[in-house]
C-alpha cells in the first residue's frame, strides 16, 4: 500500500498515509447484512476476509507563526508477533512510521496525534517496542488527544468489552503522560476540530477540516468508523463491530447527508480503493461517490 498525493486545504496540508493492511471477515465489517448483497462490492478470500488497509491523516500548516504537525490515528503498529499477524493477514513491520519516512516525516516531528478511538487498527501504531522489547510512545514529542469517554472504556477493563482493547497500545501513553482527554466537540487547532459520533465506540469521534475559498470543498470530514468504506454508504451497512448500531444508523445520514448537500470532501478510513471522495443522494442506496480526487 502507498501514501496518496497531498491535498492543499484550506490553511494545511493533508497526506493520506498509509498505516498499513490487512483482511478482516466479511460479517465483521457487515454485521448482519447477508453475504449474498455484501459480496457484490466486495470480494471475500476463501477465509471469508475482505481487503482493508488503514488511511490515515498526516495534517501539516503554519499556526500562530510556527508549523504544527497532526497525525490522525496510527494504524496496526508494529507490535504484534507473526501468529496473530496471520490471523488476518496483518502486514508486516510498522507501516506507519515507515510511511512517514517515505515522505520525509520523522516521528519525533509529530505535534500532535488524534485518536479516534482506540481500537487496535487505530491507536496500534500510537506506541511501539523499543530496542530493550518495551513499550514506549512511538511518537515521543506529541501529546496525544482521545475523547475521555473512549478513555474510560478502553482502560476500564469491563467484561463486555473483552478482546476489543489491548491496553500496550495507549496505558503507555497515559503512563508517560502524554494523553489530553477532551469531552465533546473541541478546535485542536484553528479550523481543525474533532466531533464525537459516538455509535461504533461510546467515545468515537470523526476529524473535520475546514477549507477556503478556491478549495472546491468547503470541508473535509474523516468519518472513519462511522462510514469506513465506499461499501457502507448504504445507511443500513454496519460493523458488527459497533457499540450502538441505532446510533450508527442514526448519525452516519445526517454527517453523510451534509456532505452530500454541501459539496464536503469524504476521507475513508479502510477503503483499499477510495480515500477522498465527494457524495451525492442515491435513490438505491441513500448515498453515492460523485467524484473521486485522483
């Protein structure tokens, strides 16, 4: 998988950078909708996977005189060993901080990292092994920004949740101080701000960016888990994953909606083949790619 070409929008840049691949099972990433209709858009392996990578966000510009450097979500990481690798054919190595070389990013460069939740296929790559095997902030200058309802979740260690956090990619973190919890809607930076959605986790929140005049899109809005593919603008496609499906069906429309009605750039989160898109209504299937930034 490879970065895709920068977008200049309005006062920062945007990378699309690639944080790594994998296959995920088909009735994972569309809970109870049948094979029979998912599998016309997405062809499974034999194992009954998908192809899924994860884009993330590199977000450069210049801040009150000084140039600010955001990252947004960090992909598998590096630290899982080959067997669980297999499982769903993880690739190999950590992508993201080997994406970010490849254009020139140091990780010691990282301002700031926002965690849109804190699933593994997220915040994987927020920590690291270090040359003694112990796990450090793989981003050692930034401070790293989560909902603290997602926060609460992820190291609360309740039952119910089993199996969806592994505590290695972010208590390290908390543990070397470097985490600012926000509740609700904040400005990270000027015309940067995250928004919660809520639905896939109870602390999930989306990235929006606004633009200029001259841009072609009045705002950019990484949905991630809420809409992570091409394939689930079908308001009725869910993960099995998420937390609240009625909150996923609930909100999903309204944020894709006013993309579509007012000409808003859509950043993908796992979609092998489309990562920024425009939306139009869609008789069939609600919603539709208008166009697609090449």
């Amino acid at each position: 998988m490879q970065n895709h070409p920068t977008l200049s929008f309005g006062r920062y840049t945007i990378d699309v950078v690639a944080g790594g691949t994998m296959h995920i099972d088909g009735g994972n990433m569309f809970g109870v909708v049948p094979r029979s209709l998912w599998s016309r858009e997405r062809t499974p392996d034999q194992q009954n996977r998908i192809a899924c990578c994860c884009n993330n966000l590199l977000i450069r510009g210049e801040v009150d005189g000084r140039p600010r450097t955001v990252l947004v979500d960090t992909g598998n990481g590096g630290k899982w060993n080959a067997k669980m690798r297999s499982f769903t054919n993880m690739q190999p190595g950590n992508p993201i901080l080997e994406s970010l070389d490849a254009i020139g990013v140091a990780a010691e460069s990282i301002d700031s990292v926002i965690l849109t939740h804190l699933h593994n296929d997220h915040a994987g790559g927020a920590t690291k092994l270090d040359e003694a095997g112990a796990v450090v902030p793989a981003f050692p200058k930034a401070r790293y920004l989560v909902q603290r309802k997602e926060w609460d979740d992820a190291t609360g260690r309740r039952p119910e949740l089993a199996g969806m956090y592994f505590e290695d990619d972010f208590v390290p973190l908390g543990d070397a101080g470097r985490i600012d919890l926000v509740d609700g809607e904040t400005e990270v930076l000027p015309g940067l701000r995250v928004v919660p959605t809520g639905g896939h986790t109870p602390g999930h929140q989306m990235v929006v960016i606004e633009g200029a005049e001259g841009d072609g899109w009045p705002h950019a809005t990484y949905a991630c888990d809420l809409c992570p593919t091409a394939s689930h603008l079908h308001t009725s496609w869910c993960l099995a994953y998420d937390q609240h499906l009625r909150e996923t069906r609930r909100v999903k429309p309204q944020v894709l909606g006013e993309l579509a009605d007012h000409g808003g750039l859509l950043l993908f989160a796992h979609d092998p083949e489309h990562y920024a898109v425009t939306l139009k209504r869609d008789d069939r299937k609600h919603f539709a790619i208008a166009d697609e930034v090449r």
